[in-house]
C-alpha cells in the first residue's frame, strides 16, 4: 500500500501532522510518501492508495492551490476512481469553488470540486467540538477556524452533527465529501482520536487493519463521546 | 473632551484600585478594565513612563520580564509592571494606572510591560514602546493562538515604527518582526551548537521568507529554534549583535560577545530555553545603557521564580518541580527534552499538564499534544511516566504513539494517587512537570512526594 502525505512540512497544524504517524502505526508495511510542496505530487504519474493534506496557514492554503491547480484533472479523476482522500481542518476548502480571504483583501479561486464557497477572517476565531453519527459508529472531534463555508451540502455532507455546527454556525451537516474524498474541518488527530473511522477510512482501500493501540484508543475514544454527550459541556 | 472623560476614568478606576486593595483583593485587572469601559481610548490619553519596554512571545515572556524588572531596580531605577497581574489590555492598564498620579503624572521611570501576544494591536499603536523584546514566536493554544503567521501578522501590524526591537536572530518568525528602517538588536547562542540536523516533530517555518524555497539548516536546537538558510536566494538567519558564545555548566557562568567584547554571567538556570531569556534580557539592558558589572550584578542575585523550578529533597528522593504549561506544544515539550537530558538514570516524569479551566464541565481539547513531541519521554533514563489528570487516557495513547515502552506508563485521573504508583526501587529523582494553573495539583504530587521520602528514609 502506498500513502501520500502532501506537504507536510507546513501541512501540520493542530495536531495534523500525527494523523499520518498513527496510519504508520496501523499499516507498518504501507509505504509513506512525503510530497513536499517543492515537489511533482506522486499522485501525478502514479496511484497511490490514500492521500492524506492537513490544516495549513492561510498563505499556506493559497499556495498548496497554486501547486495544485495544474493537477486539478488528475485530482477529480483520483475522486471519481475512489481514492481515499482525507482533508482535515482547512486543507478541505482548496477543494471548494472560491475562497475569500476578508482580512487580506483577497479572493481566489479554488479547485472546484465542490460547488461551496469559503470565506476566512483573521478577526472570527470559532472553537468547538464535534459529536456525529457516522455509520454505525460515533466521530468524535474538535475544530478551530478562522473560515466557514457557504452552499448547499445537503447532498454531499460528510456527516450530520449530533451537537457542534456544521459547515457554518447556522448548518449541523458537517464536511465534504465525494466518494471517497473526505473533506471535515474536525482537524487535529481526527484518527487516533477515533480508531474505528481510522478502520473506516482505510477499508475504503479494501484492506482491512485493526487501528494502533487499539485498546488505549478505544478507551480514550469512549471516555470522550461520554464527556461530548454531557450536555453540561459545551460544544 | 475626551481628555476629560480621560481623567474621570482614572480617577474612578484608581479609587477601585484602592477600594478592592482595601478588601485585600487583587487589583490587577479590574481597574483597568473600568478605565476602558469609561475612556475607550484610555491608553492613547495616559502618560506613560519616560521608557516602556514591551515584553512578547510565546515562550519566556514572564522570565524575561521578571528579570529585567528586577535587574532595573537592583540598580536604582524605578519600575512599573504587571508580572503579578494579567498581561493582557486591562492588565497592561491597570499596572499603569497603579503607577500614574491623580494629575495623570507617571510616578515611575520605567515600565517593563509584559503582553500577550494576541492583545498587540490594543496596545501597542496608542502605547507605542520604546522597545519591544520578543524571544521567539512559536505554535501555542490553538484556539487562542491559531498560528504563527496569524501572530507574527498581529504584532506586526500593531507595532510603530519607533519601536525598537530586540530580537532572537536563532528564531526566523520573529526576527522578521522588523520592518524596513526600523532599529533593531538580535541576541542568539552560538555555544552548543547541535550536530547534524536532527529531525524536529514540528517546525513552524519551512518556507524560505524571501522566496519560498525549502530553507535548509545550519543547525537547528529544537522546532525551528537554530540557524537557517536558502540555497535559492540570499537569505539567511540574522547575525545577532548580542551572541552567547560559551555555556559553563560547570561553573555555572556564561560569555555573551557584543560590541562591548566578552563578558561574563551568573547562569541562574541551565536550560537553553532559560538562556535565550538571559540573551534576550542582557541585549536589552544594554540598549538601554547599563554597562557588564549593573547587569551582572542583577545577575548574581536573581533566581528563576519558584513557581517555574525548583528543587527540594526529601529522604533519598530528589523532587523537581517544572512549570510544562499545558495547551502549549512546545514550551512542554522542551520540558520533557529537559527531563531526559538531565544526567542521571533513575528518573521518573509525573506529568500534571492538563488545562484546569478546559476541564470544568468541558472536555479539554487534546489536540495540543499531538504537536507536542512526546518521544523524549521514551529515552531508557526514564524509568516511570505517570500521567495524572482528567486526559490521562489521551496521554496513554499519545506516549505509545511516540514509542514509549507501555510497561513504563502508569495514569490515574486522582493527582493525589499518582504518588502511590511511583516505583521507589527504580526512580529517586521526580520530576514533577506541572500546569501553571493548577498549583493546587502540583502541591498535592509535591507534598504527597516529600512525606514519601520521609517514608522511605525512615524505612532504610
Ligand atoms: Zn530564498
């Protein structure tokens, strides 16, 4: 098995960076390809198994679509075949139509996938924390934007909150997706923090793989859903 | 007009200051913020010190500031600051309205002011210090901080151009505080220097600031902390005016070469963290004018806050007790780097860094420690970790993540029951790595340890 990993050297933020340790932890003898943004992606020529892109910077954003515009077919080529794509944080909205950047002035378009606008400011910080149903199991997370997305996801969303917001504070259907391109802006260790979508998402591959450290996770993940379930906490 | 709304607000809010003193309560935040619930733009109308020092950054703010409030008195100036209050806009006014007369005259010579990094643009364009020292920006809270670019942004915009700055040239993101025509003095270490580039968990700058290019390293001490540049254009790390070339650990001394040639200090502490502090607090005294025997002087007779390090014994166990600041990747990081690098093969690491206010009803967000490197804690001089505290089970699982062996880890969420899993057969020096927020925590793991020693002296 082959995963890439794009660009995370700056792709890391939040805890991001880990997701990829913990798929190395879980799949030993997958290999591991760090793409960095000086680099020809190795999507390009070849067919990796998963791709994985992390929260940025929002300089870092418009650059990574920079990069990755001249590669935008191949991209939605990957997305129809199914590769499994998972975009944490803001790394997802390089895939919406246009993005703008309120306190920079700046306006740019995206790659497209999804017909969804975002719009950063640097003076709108939200927090919060994610409890969904997916599947047939609960996701568990936590989110710290400067951006939201505007559109129509109804048809497209990644999951439906259970308690947080969705893609905007006035949505409770949380992320992107199509097929099997993941888009959430749960960002942090989304992985390690819920071992059985970890399962999930790599058995989109059709290899099955127990998730690492599966006990310590598990008892960590359930103490969690207990403590977002609590509605005295807030979310 | 506003002048006179000016003056209503000071007096109102210096007759709080004096009535909740009176009560014995702590008037380091309130005042202030009465004044700018009166005056708005109370800050722009204030007369400050002759000298406002602005103290910044993510990591050594309060060290910094502390000493150079201290080495400022030891010789004979008055000082204005706010290191027992908030370091936040009302707190930076409090500390200032404390100091200021009922004629709106300061009473002091000098302020040493420290200030969060994110309250930059409510203080410093109607303040406008003389100088600003920031020892470094690096990854912090992700909700308050989100990211380095984010505050590097922020300073810089709040900034004047009048502002001197005194800048860590081993730190990239801040030394690009400076803006064109500005003055500017880098401080930096050249002693120590690491061999080979050992790979860092997380770096907040990768990207050449000039052109984009993947900078490369000279060296690098920890995350991007080191010497840095790009086989694309020009660029480089700053050469600092202020560098410590020598550490004596042994002498407990340390040799700083400026302009003025090679000088001498007291090191009051051996982390490298502490000595980017020193660096920083020296190269601003000098700025300022005091000359190697003022400084040093403050030096020999200055010690690191008690609620940061200290050291106690107790029986045959040796207790030292780390302020690891939770929600901050790197500050606690260093602090683990700091445990396993001490000499010495009989070490236990119990680890009190979980947020107390996140933990009140909420569910702390642990995001935070997996751009913490926890690898260090594997290193075989440590024989124990003990997480205790509501996240122990995502410290488990974050440990194992970075290699530590699972037989070493032990957790319980009571802090007080951490001293009843310590293995006293195998681990005599404790270091207690604890939250700033949680000193009643960090009491109960120091008092619990100390009886123990007791214990076991008794028992041999
Ligand atoms: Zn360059």
């Amino acid at each position: 098995m082959v995963i890439e990993i794009l660009f995370d050297e700056s792709c890391n933020l939040f805890g991001d960076g880990q997701n990829s340790a913990y798929l190395k932890a879980t799949l030993p003898e997958a290999q591991f390809i760090y793409t960095k943004i000086t680099d020809v992606p190795y999507f390009v020529e070849q067919d990796p198994d998963i791709i994985y892109i992390g929260s940025m910077s929002e300089s870092v954003q418009r650059r990574v679509i920079n990069k990755l515009m001249p590669y935008k077919e191949r991209l939605f080529a990957l997305v129809e075949k199914g590769t499994p794509i998972l975009a944490t944080g803001n790394a997802g909205e390089i895939f919406c139509k246009h993005i703008q950047y309120v306190t920079e002035e700046l306006e740019i378009d995206g790659l497209g996938i999804f017909d969804i606008n975002v719009k950063t400011d640097l003076f709108d910080r939200y927090n919060g924390k994610v409890l969904a149903d997916f599947e047939n199991f609960k996701l568990v997370g936590f989110r710290s934007q400067f951006s939201m997305l505007y559109g129509d996801n109804t048809d497209y969303a990644f999951t439906k909150v259970i308690r947080g917001i969705g893609i905007n504070r006035d949505s409770k259907l949380e992320g992107l997706r199509r097929n099997n391109l993941i888009c959430t802006h749960i960002l942090g260790p989304i992985l390690p923090l819920n071992p059985l979508f970890c399962e999930y998402f790599i058995a989109l591959t059709g290899t099955k793989a127990e998730a690492a450290h599966k006990e310590a996770a598990l008892s960590a993940y359930y103490q969690r859903i207990k403590e977002f379930e609590d509605p005295v906490v807030p979310c | 007009m506003k002048k006179i709304r000016y003056y209503f607000a000071l007096h109102v809010a210096k007759l709080a200051q004096f009535l909740m003193k009176l009560l014995g309560r702590n008037a380091t935040f309130l005042p202030g913020k009465i004044a700018i619930k009166l005056s708005p733009d109370f800050l722009k109308h204030l007369t400050p010190p002759k000298t406002v020092i602005a103290v910044t950054g993510t990591n050594g703010k309060t060290t910094v500031s502390n000493l150079l409030s201290s080495i400022l008195t030891q010789n004979g100036y008055s000082i204005t600051n706010n290191s027992f209050g908030s370091n936040v806009q009302a707190g930076v006014i409090s500390a200032l309205i404390e100091d200021t007369t009922i004629f709106g005259k300061p009473k002091k010579d000098i302020a040493v002011l420290e200030v969060d990094e994110r309250s930059s643009l409510l203080i410093y364009p109607d303040l406008k210090p003389d100088y600003l020292v920031c020892n470094n920006i690096m990854r912090d809270s992700l909700k308050r901080n989100a990211h380095t670019e984010f505050i590097q942004f922020i300073i810089s915009k709040a900034l004047p151009l009048s502002t001197k700055l005194v800048l860590n040239a081993d730190d990239i993101i801040s030394s690009s505080l400076k803006k064109d025509g500005q003055a500017c003095v880098y401080f930096g270490i050249s002693a120590e220097k690491p061999e080979g580039n050992i790979p860092q968990h997380i770096k907040d700058i990768v990207y050449c600031p000039e052109c984009g290019a993947i900078l490369e390293s000279e060296y690098v001490r920890y995350n991007h902390i080191g010497r840095h540049f790009c086989t694309a254009c020009q660029f480089q790390s700053e050469a600092p005016d202020y560098v410590i070339t020598e550490i004596d650990r042994e002498k407990d001394m340390f040799t700083i070469l400026s302009k003025d040639g090679e000088e001498k200090y007291n090191l009051i502490n051996d982390n490298i963290v502490n000595v980017y502090n020193f660096a920083a607090a020296i190269a601003l005294l000098k700025e300022l004018g005091l000359d190697h025997e003022q400084i040093a002087k403050g030096f020999s007779k200055t010690k690191i806050v008690k609620t940061r390090f200290e050291e106690i014994e107790s029986g045959n166990l040796k207790i030292t007790m780390l302020m690891a600041k939770g929600q901050n990747p790197i500050a606690c990081a260093r602090c683990y780097d700091y445990v396993a690098k001490v000499p010495g093969d009989n070490k236990c690491a119990i680890l009190v860094v979980d947020d107390k206010d996140d933990n009140i009803n909420n569910s702390e967000s642990t995001c935070w420690l997996y751009d913490c490197d926890y690898s260090a804690l594997a290193d075989p001089s440590i024989k124990q970790v003990i997480f205790c505290g509501p996240r122990c089970k995502d410290h488990l699982l974050r440990a194992l993540l970075a290699g530590v062996d699972e037989s070493k880890i032990s957790i319980t969420e009571d802090c007080s029951e951490s001293v009843n899993l310590l293995n006293t057969d195998i681990c005599q020096h404790i270091y207690v790595l604890h939250e700033l927020y949680r000193p009643e925590d960090a009491r109960t793991v120091k008092n619990g340890l100390i009886s123990l020693g007791k214990e076991t002296h008794h028992g041999n």
